[in-house]
C-alpha cells in the first residue's frame, strides 16, 4: 500500500478546497496555517489513513479576536469527527479543519451576539426591574441567541455512501459522484464504478476516491447532498426535505432497448456507457495441470469452511493474470488495440524467451474480499506492462482501471457486491495454510485481449477473446538479397524495430549453408531478457569487447546488431575491423515510417528519439547497402472491412489535437470541420491492406489560406503506408454555408 501517495492527495485536495490556507509540511507533522485566524498542527502515523488512526492535533496559534474560545473544547471535537471518517480506513483531515473551524466561528458568533450592548433607556421612563432580574433576563436572551446560531452538525458522505450502498429502494447506477480532481477540479462520475469499502480492500481491477473529495450527490439529476452549500436531502440533517427514493421503474421496451443481438455478442465487445469502467483487458492464462490443481485446493478449502462462497470462486478454465486494463469505444478503439498488441509480439518474446514464465508461490488478499495467487517479482514482466500501456495511451487507447505500481496476481475468490450483503470477508484461516505454498512456473506462450463480459460462453470456458499475442519471434518477410564471405565485419545500421535482428538471422543462416563460421554482437545480449537502460553503456561495452573477442579469434563473418545511428559507433568497429585485416561493411535498414518500427521494437525507446534515422555516413572506401524495412499488416486488421463500403480513409484529430488546433486558427465560416486530412477517397483494397491503420502520428501544420468560402491549414505529414488523395495534404478548418469541403484543395 502507498501511504506516501494516499497522504500526498490529500494536501493536493486542502491545498484546492481552501484558498486562504498555507500548509507548511516536514513529515510526519502537517501545519495548516488561516492567517487572521488559527494554526493546526496534525501529527500523522506512517500508515495512515489505513490504520485507521485519526492524526493528533494540537493548536498552537489562536488569533487575538478567537481568545475565547477553548483550545482543548476545539481539539475534542476535531478529534470526534476525524474518527468518525478514520474508523473506515478514510483520511480525515478535511473533516476535522472543516468541524474546528466551524467550531471558532460559532463560538466567536455567540460571544459577539453576548456582548451587545441593551437598547437605550428612554429618560421618561425608568426601568424600576431589580438589578439580579436584569441579569438573568440579559443571560437568557444571550443563552437563546446562541441556541439560534449554533448549526446543527450535518451528516457526513460516508453516512450518505452507506446508505445508497444498502438501501434497497435506491439503484447505486443512478446516482452520480461530485468529487473534486487534483487537476481538472470538479468531476462526475457513477457510484457504482467506485470500490467504496476501505482503501486496504481495493484489488487492482477496481477504483476508489478519498471520500474528503466528494463534493455533492445527485440521484435522477437532482442533487441530494452537496458539502459546499451544506445540503442534506438524504437524511435531512441541514434542515432541508428529505427526498423520498423510489425504485427504478422496468418497462418491456427499456428491455429491448438494452438487449445485445446473439450475433454481435461473439464480435463487439459491450462499449457500455460507464466511461469510468474497463470493457477489455490483455492477460496470460494459467494453464499448467499441476498449478491449476493446487489452485484448486485452495478455493475448495476456502469453499469448505462457508460453502456460500462456492459462486465467489473463479472457475478454473478462466484463470489468469491481467496485465492491462482499458476502455475500448468503438470497433475502431479494437482495431487499434489489436495493432498495437501485434507491434508488441517482439516484445513479449524477448520478455519470455524460450516459453519461459513466472514463479508463482503464496496466497494473499485484498481486505479478504478477494483472494489471490501471488506471483513472485519479475522486472521483465513489470517493464512489458509498462511499455504497453505506454503504447497504448500514445494510440489512444483509453487505460482505465489500472493500479501503479503493477502488481501481478491470479485472483483465485471474489466477493460480488451481492455476496458482501451477508458475507463481509473470507475467513482467512480458510486459506492460511497456503500462504507460503509454491504453486510452480508458469510458462508464458502468449498473451490475450479479453471482453470483460463474464456471461458471454465460449467453447474453452475463457473469456470472449479479440486477439491473442503469441509468444514467437516476429516474422520478417526475408526480402533482403545479399552475400557475405569469409573475414568480414558487417555492421548494421536502423532504428529499433526495423528488422536488424532478423537480417542477423539470415546472415547466419547464410553463413551455416556455406561453411563459414559466424559470430553476432549485440548489446541485447547484455541484458539476458531484462533491458534496463541505465545499464546500456555497460552493454555496449560488453558488445566491443565480444567483438574484439571475435576478432582475436579469427571467425569468418562478425555482425554488430545494434542501432549505430551515429557515425562515431560506426566508425570503431570499422577501424577495429581494419587493424585486424577484416573486409568491412554496411547494412543499413532504412524505415520511411519510424514510428512504425519502434512501436514493434523490443524496447521501451522513446517515438519521438530517433524520428530523424541514421546519421549519413560517407566513406569512399567502404561498401554500404540498403535494406528496406517490412511493414507486416497485423492479422485480421481489416478482416471484417470491404473496401466497397468505405468513403474515403483519413488521418483524423483526437480531441485535444482539434482544439489546439481552432485556438491557433480561429474559424473564418460559420460551419467549422477542423477534424481531418483525407488519405484516399473510396480507397482500394491494395490502399487499405497497404495503410497503417491505427496508428498514432504528428502532424506538422506549415501554412494556413482562406477565401470568401473556404478556410484551410497546410499539414506535412508522416508515411501511412498509402496516399491517393491528390494535392497539398491539408485540414479544412470551416466553410461558408456556401462552401464544400472539397474546394479546399484549390485554395
């Protein structure tokens, strides 16, 4: 558990909500200063808020016009409501500034409503009331006054989420969560794409919010409890009417409305309009008989102690690890998906070599909700998941879900929402006695993008499945004709992911069919499965130092695999190769489109790091070569398009890309398009086999022209494996009423 990270967003949160404050902070001690009116000092625990401990509090600083009010009568109630939130493993900060706060002003309010002065007495009469009468008439009136401004305490958003949770009469998927974010500031999101148990509880596939960042509660579009205004319509504790819930009424046609057609079910996956929800997932299966049977035991040893878990075990064909979550939101969302896992498949390979897998011993729990399989550390597997998610964010694909940091697990029991009505947690001694078990090694053959519809039936009993990513080198078309003779250096040139690793395949091959002995040098080897960056001088040293091995050792062809796009690398292996007698050469892999290559290459290397290729290099005296990259299409990509049904292909603008765009380029015309440069009008099947669909480029704008119909910018844009579209490539930003979009080209 990150304590640091849950502790971090909670000042983030103060720092937001309260504008007249200063947080002064050097761990574990907290100040929070109100200038003109009090200093908190909170001490927290380490663990906190987990440990469910309220932070100590002490006021140092009361200003001069609070003096009446008593330090320690503020810190006890402080304290009250800080527990109130901390005894649910929630931070409890806000609570308590909120209550001391409201605590000084109230008493401050009372004392100046004491003071006041009596109303004058008119000289023509005297007030003859005995002096003691006056002053128990006057200590009354004040004691009446303070029973008028004191403001009764409203309840908190934990009392309204245990509500919503377990009454009957409200459906948790009509109300909306108003929390504040750290960086966008208000958002909305459904109740019941939250994990509202406590922080300890939250497995990797659910979400949470600290509760000190709920703003309000609608249900049916009518706020029902706001913290800003001090609303409470659920229990009506502000002194407002209480709402009166009712059922979700169910109607046959909203019936038909929801219905998914049998014959979509096997193909879409269900793009729900939860946005905060994953639909899809990558994971590996846990296949391996003696492991799956050990599992096995565990969920009925855990089934035997309270056989009304016996649902809230996972079936065994469906067991696996997840790697991945995300939101797909439409069919093109899965065919980028799927692309971007076909660009990986060199990755996971070089992750796994040999089918090789993960070690799998203990069981552990999420607040005993959720019981799991541990798999043991891997820095290959940690470093895979990271490199995809980061391919998939910069294709757009939206990542929901996910926990950071990664945490590798086999979820072996689950409690449903259901169940947890009248199950509140596994017993742990059900499964104590596997706690240090070692399951075994599962090896790692492949990778799958899953539906997150548990109720769609396949044959194998595991989940819907949209592509599987196999464990195998990639598969090059060997296009590349050359020749190689004894004592020779061929030094490869190309950027990561344009096929530098299998042209040494070949070289190999080539010398094993005519006797030549051959040796191939390359950093990669270095990191044995696990690259790690910081350790790539000490490769590259290692890469020389086998290369002078080689050398000293006569063999007949010696390849350097390595990028060497600067011409100083180059150049010491070719001057080492000269001093020895050796033929050098160049094989260079050229890669019109860059990205393309890294996003297939091995390694988490930055897109944008080698968008300019190899450095030239010219030498009168050594031979280069050029080699072409090969674009593979990725399997099934366009499998269920027809070309005759498509109007034109186009690379179009993700959101934040249009409104950059139309704040550089204010719209001339009333109707505004800013969202696309066409490739191919009703383009071919050779021009959709050939394009690089779904992929995530930069566009470039360099010119902008408009006219009394037509306002356009000029684009220069990366290789996608196809352009038909004649003219300057270009975005039409708006037309006249007038106007056609088409016309743009001739401006």
């Amino acid at each position: 558990m990150d304590y640091k990270s849950i502790q971090a967003d909670e000042i983030e949160a103060l720092s937001a909500i309260y504008d007249d404050m200063t947080i002064e902070y050097d761990d574990p001690v907290l100040r929070i200063i109100f200038p003109s009116m009090v200093t908190f000092v909170f001490i927290r625990s380490a663990s906190y808020p987990v440990d469910k401990k309220c932070p100590e509090v002490e006021i140092p600083l009361l200003h001069d016009k609070y003096l009446m009010c008593n330090k320690f009568d503020i810190v006890n109630c402080m304290k009250v409501k800080g527990q109130e939130a901390a005894v649910h493993g929630q931070v409890c900060l806000f609570e308590m500034i909120d209550t001391g706060i409201n605590f000084i002003r109230s008493t401050h309010a009372s004392a100046t409503n004491a003071k006041k002065a009596p109303p004058p007495v008119q000289r023509t009469k005297v007030d003859k009331t005995p002096a003691k009468a006056q002053k128990n008439k006057s200590k009354k009136s004040a004691e009446e006054e303070v029973v008028v401004i004191e403001k009764k305490s409203m309840r908190t958003a934990t009392d309204v989420i245990h509500r919503i949770m377990w009454d009957d009469q409200i459906d948790q998927t009509e109300v909306i969560v108003g929390y504040l974010d750290r960086f966008v500031g208000i958002m909305e999101r459904n109740f019941a794409s939250f994990n509202w148990g406590d922080i300890a509880t939250l497995s990797h596939a659910e979400t949470a919010i600290p509760q000190h960042r709920i703003q309000y509660f609608s249900w049916r579009g009518e706020v029902i409890w706001d913290k800003r205004c001090r609303m409470d319509r659920v229990f009506g504790s502000s002194g407002h009417e209480v709402i009166t819930f009712t059922p979700k009424a169910h109607t046959e046609d909203a019936k038909e409305v929801v219905q998914i057609k049998p014959a979509q079910a096997s193909f879409v996956p269900t793009f729900h309009s939860n946005t905060d929800r994953p639909n899809a997932f990558l994971c590996f299966r846990i296949q391996d008989t003696a492991i799956v049977e050990l599992l096995k035991q565990v969920q009925s040893a855990i089934i035997s102690r309270d056989p009304r878990l016996a649902s809230a075990a996972i079936p065994l064909q469906r067991l696996h690890c997840t790697l991945v979550l995300m939101r797909l939101k439409s069919i093109e969302d899965l065919w980028t998906a799927r692309r971007v896992l076909s660009e990986c498949q060199g990755l996971l390979h070089f992750t796994f070599p040999n089918n090789s897998g993960v070690q799998i011993k203990g069981v552990g729990h999420f607040g005993n909700r959720v019981i799991y399989a541990h798999v043991e550390p891997h820095a290959g597997l940690t470093a895979f998941v990271t490199i995809v998610k980061t391919r998939l964010a910069a294709a757009g694909i939206q990542l929901v879900g996910n926990h950071d940091p990664y945490v590798p697990h086999i979820t072996l029991c689950k409690l449903s929402r259901e169940l947890n009505r009248s199950i509140a947690s596994i017993d742990h001694n059900s499964y104590a006695a596997y706690a240090n078990v070692n399951f075994g090694t599962q090896p790692v053959s492949d990778a799958h993008l899953c539906s997150m519809a548990a109720k769609v039936q396949t044959i194998d009993g595991f989940y819907q499945r949209f592509g599987c990513m196999k464990n195998t080198s990639p598969e090059l078309t060997r296009i590349w004709d050359f020749t190689v003779s004894k004592g020779q250096v061929v030094v490869l040139r190309g950027v990561p992911g344009s096929g530098k690793s299998t042209l040494s395949q070949c070289i190999q091959e080539y010398c094993s069919s005519h006797s030549l002995t051959c040796q191939v040098c390359s950093a990669d080897d270095f990191f044995n499965g696990t690259y790690d960056r910081s350790l790539l001088a000490d490769a590259h040293a290692s890469c020389k130092q086998s290369f002078t091995n080689a050398l000293d050792a006569k063999i007949d062809v010696i390849v350097i695999d390595n990028t060497n796009l600067q011409v100083r690398h180059v150049k010491e292996y070719l001057d080492a190769a000269t001093t020895h007698d050796y033929q050098a050469s160049i094989f260079e892999l050229g890669a019109p489109n860059v990205q393309a290559c890294i996003r297939r290459s091995c390694h988490a290397v930055p897109l944008e790091k080698y968008s300019d290729g190899p450095e030239p290099f010219i030498d009168g005296h050594i031979h280069t070569k050029i080699f072409p990259a090969y674009f593979p299409a990725p399997v099934d990509a366009t499998s269920s398009i027809q070309s005759q049904n498509i109007g034109y292909g186009a690379i179009f603008l993700d959101k934040p890309s249009r409104q950059r765009l139309l704040q550089q380029c204010r719209p001339a015309h009333e109707k505004v398009l800013a969202d696309h440069v066409t490739v191919a009008y009703a383009p071919s099947a050779t021009t959709l086999s050939n394009l690089h669909l779904g992929t995530t480029i930069k566009l470039l704008v360099i010119g902008e022209a408009s006219n009394n119909e037509n306002q356009a910018v000029v684009v220069r844009c990366p290789e996608v494996g196809a352009w038909e579209n004649e003219g300057t490539p270009h975005i039409t930003i708006s037309i006249s009423s007038q106007g056609s979009a088409k016309n743009s080209s001739e401006l």
